[in-house]
C-alpha cells in the first residue's frame, strides 16, 4: 500500500529542494557545534625556535562541563601519542619523553589550555589535537597542522674536466636540507642541458642536486655559468656565478717576424704563444738545421737575435707541453741585404686632401655670405621707384582757367640751378637737382617733365604760346619727389 501511495505521490522537486536544504542546516549545526574548541588551523616554524599552540573552548550557554583537556600529537596518520594533560583537581602531566621539558602550558585552566613547543626539531611536524573531555555531550576537539620549515644549506662548484667529445658534467648545484624541496636552475644554457635529484632525509627535510653537462671544447674554459636556487623561506633567488674550466693540450703559434730581417738588423725577436690549460710547463725554441746560431738569445717564450746575419737565414720551431700533450710551430726567417722602407702615404694624396678641406671650408664660407645677403636685401628699402600721381581732370578745364601764379602750396618745376622766389617775398629757392647726382630724385637720373619744357619753350618766345591745343592739354607728369615726401603736382602755365 505504501507502495502504491509513493507510485501516486512522486516527490516533487520543490520537495527536494527542501529536502536538500534542511541537510545542509543540519550539517552546518553540526559543524558550529564541532567549533567550541577554537584552534589555529596551520602554524609554521623553523627548527630551534619556539611556536604556540592557541586553544579555547567556547560555550556561549554555560551548559558544558569541562572535565579534562589533553593535546595529541600525530606524526603520521595513525599514530596518536599524548604530550600535554591538564586536569583541574590532578594538575598537568606530559607523558611523551621527547616532548619533556619542551612543552608548557600557558595558561592553568581549562577554558585555554594554549601550549608553548620550544627547542622545534624537523621531526616535530604533524597534526596537534586539542581534545577536551566533557559531559553530557562527550568528548570535544580541534586540530592545528604544524609545519617545520627549513632554509636550505646551498653550494656550487665547477668540475675541472678535459676536452674532448663525449658530455660530462662540467658544473654541481646542490640545495641541500631544506623544506619544502628548493627549485635549482642554469643559466645560460649554452649547448648544455641539466638533470635534478630529489634525496628525503629522515627528518623530513629534502636535498635537491643539479648537474649540469655538455661536451666540452677549449672555448669552454672560463665561461661563465650560473646557479640559481628558489625556495619558499628564501628572501631572495639565491644566485652563484661559475667558471668552467676545461682543460686542454697546446695550442702554438709565433709572433714577431716582419719579412724585414735585413743584415746589421739588432734585436730581432720572435714570441711563441701558447694556448692551453694548464699553462705550458715547458716551452722550448730548435732550429731546423741543428743547434741555435751563436746570436740567438732564449728567456723562455722569447727567442731574440741579437744581430741579424746568414747564420739566422733559418726555421725556427717552438714546442710547448703541458700534460694533456704537446704542441709545435715552426716559422722560416729569411735575412735580406738591404732594410725595406716601408712607404707613407704620397705627397700628391696630401695635397689633394689639403686642398679638397679648403675647398670645402670656401663653399661653407660663401653659403654663409649667401644667406647674410639676402637677409639683408629682405630687410632694407625697396630698389624700385614708385609710379608718379595722376592728375585728375581734363585738358578741356585747365584751357580755360585763368592765367594765375603759383601758390605757396603749389610747386613749380626749376630747370637746374634755377631760381624761384616766393612771391610772399621769402626766401629763395633753387632747383639742387643736377643731372649728375640726382640727389632730391632719390638717388635717380634727374627728370625732366612735360611742363618745365613747356614753360621754357614760352620763355624764349616772349611770353607767347601758340594756338596749338594739343600742346595746352599735354598733361604734366610729376615733379621730381624723394622717398618720403608728398606728390604734388607742378604748377600749369595756360
């Protein structure tokens, strides 16, 4: 029948909804209630030092009796081994030997039995339970993980290795007891390549080691290459420069011959440079033909003649050693008669040089006079004479004015050095306009207007003029004017 009802009466999925959520209120009921023994949930701590352990029970209704309250250490799972006790009428006890006299308790009551571990060991690490005893509602707890850290110890070194043609470890890095394990890496990593090994120690701690190969060559030796360490209780990347040392056999060579070892030469010399590593430990100079001439002189790589004649007319053979092997050169000295000039740079190529400088300072000099001049022609007066003023009216208005003098304000046309005098009795004026200078013409060839001929034409015929009309309405130009002054137009005799 129930089966019948549940096959009519699915449960719906608002149902379940509640369903779910009355789970997660009981769960996290239980979960406060599991949180009246107040802990810190991880510490960490280095060896030799000292860490504190918090504990406190927290009862907000007062209901819970506390009876006894006991920490608990687990260094593995599954080992439990007591290390602190406190009772309230019995006093305190610390049953563990390895925790004695390293373990105290701060405070001497139950509400906040909070111990002190000094003196930390790396094998210390684990989980510390605080474990309280009470009624009615039994026993009560909470854990603290305590983590040992440890700085590692780190070193490097260079393995001396010979050259050749097979990889082998040429450079070491090694982290060693250090927690968590420390990170090592190389730079930079020329044709190389590094391997990493991980070794735990008893305590817990763990010892990292690099090694870093290639296949050495003589160019190897010296390079520089380094270590770098990373790891959680650094400060700081740990950095360890190196340098590589591969060792080789000689390599020889010689230095010093010019072609220029002519007769009466002195103090010729020749220098035997060897590459290796080791140093040479023994260098040494033989001549093809047998023993060294009488003027040759040896101080180890150096072999000098001290005067050059037939006799050094020879090959020379240096040999060094070390104890990877030895090595020669050999060099072939050929003395002449006469000492080879060696020539210098031709006069013609000097010149040339020379005058191409000077050439080159007079186009620098002459663009420079370039630019001042037209900045100076942009700056000064303009060079063109203005165009002369037209006179308004016609030649009809003028035929019929009558025949008046000049007024003060009017200006009469004076052929050179003529004199006019004004007729209020002052002055006179002359025409200081020459055909020379043209001084009041603005520095213009003077000019001589339609007007001033005009009136000269009537002078020399008695004051008469004559019945042309063309000629009275010839319309005059303007007079001579220098820059600045007013245009005014001459005087018109009719």
């Amino acid at each position: 029948m129930a089966r019948d009802y549940a096959a009519r009466c699915p449960v719906s999925p608002v149902r379940n909804t509640w369903l779910v959520a009355a789970a997660a209120i009981l769960l996290a009921a239980q979960g406060i209630r599991a949180q009246k023994v107040r802990v810190d949930e991880e510490v960490e701590a280095y060896p030799t030092e000292s860490v504190d352990l918090r504990c406190q029970f927290t009862d907000g209704a007062g209901r819970t009796k506390l009876t006894q309250v006991s920490w608990i250490w687990e260094p593995i799972d599954g080992q439990r081994d007591n290390i602190a006790v406190y009772h309230p009428i019995y006093g305190q006890s610390f049953p563990n030997l390895s925790f004695k006299d390293r373990v105290v308790f701060l405070h001497n009551r139950l509400e906040n039995p909070s111990i002190r571990i000094s003196n930390l060991k790396m094998s210390d690490a684990g989980r510390y339970t605080c474990e309280y005893a009470t009624y009615p509602s039994g026993n009560e707890q909470g854990t603290t993980t305590l983590i040992m850290l440890a700085k590692p110890k780190n070193s490097a070194s260079v393995v001396t290795v010979q050259a050749g043609s097979k990889s082998v470890v040429v450079a070491q890095c090694e982290a060693a007891d250090g927690k968590p394990a420390a990170t090592i890496k190389w730079m930079p990593l020329f044709g190389g390549n590094h391997s990493t090994t991980t070794t735990n120690g008893p305590d817990g701690t763990v010892t990292v080691r690099s090694e870093y190969r290639l296949v050495p060559t003589p160019a190897d030796n010296d390079r520089e290459l380094t270590c770098m360490v990373d790891q959680r209780t650094q400060e700081r990347q740990w950095v360890y420069p190196l340098r590589l040392s591969v060792e080789y056999p000689p390599s020889v060579s010689i230095e010093g011959y010019d072609n220029n070892w002519y007769v009466g030469r002195s103090d010729a010399m020749l220098l035997c440079l060897a590459n290796a590593n080791p140093a040479p430990t023994t260098v040494t100079w033989t001549v093809a033909s047998g023993s060294l001439p009488d003027t040759v002189m040896v101080d180890g790589n150096k072999l000098t003649v001290r005067k050059v004649d037939d006799a050094v007319n020879t090959t020379f053979i240096c040999e060094a050693k070390n104890k990877h092997g030895a090595s020669r050169h050999q060099i072939t000295t050929i003395v002449i008669e006469k000492r080879q000039i060696t020539p210098g740079p031709s006069t013609g190529a000097v010149i040339g040089g020379i005058l191409g400088a000077l050439a080159f300072i007079g186009i620098v000099i002459g663009i420079i006079f370039y630019i001042r001049k037209r900045q100076e022609d942009a700056d000064g007066p303009p060079k063109h004479k203005p165009p002369p003023p037209v006179k308004a009216g016609s030649s009809t208005e003028m035929l019929n004015k009558p025949s008046e003098p000049p007024t003060a304000t009017e200006t009469v046309p004076l052929s050179p050095g003529e004199v006019y005098y004004e007729p209020t009795g002052g002055e006179p004026v002359t025409n200081l306009d020459d055909e020379t200078t043209g001084a009041l013409n603005g520095g213009a060839p003077p000019v001589l207007d339609d007007s001033a001929k005009y009136d000269n034409e009537l002078r020399d015929h008695g004051g008469h003029h004559g019945n042309d009309l063309e000629s009275s309405n010839r319309d005059p130009t303007a007079a001579n004017i220098s820059r600045g002054e007013s245009f005014v137009s001459p005087a018109m005799y009719v």
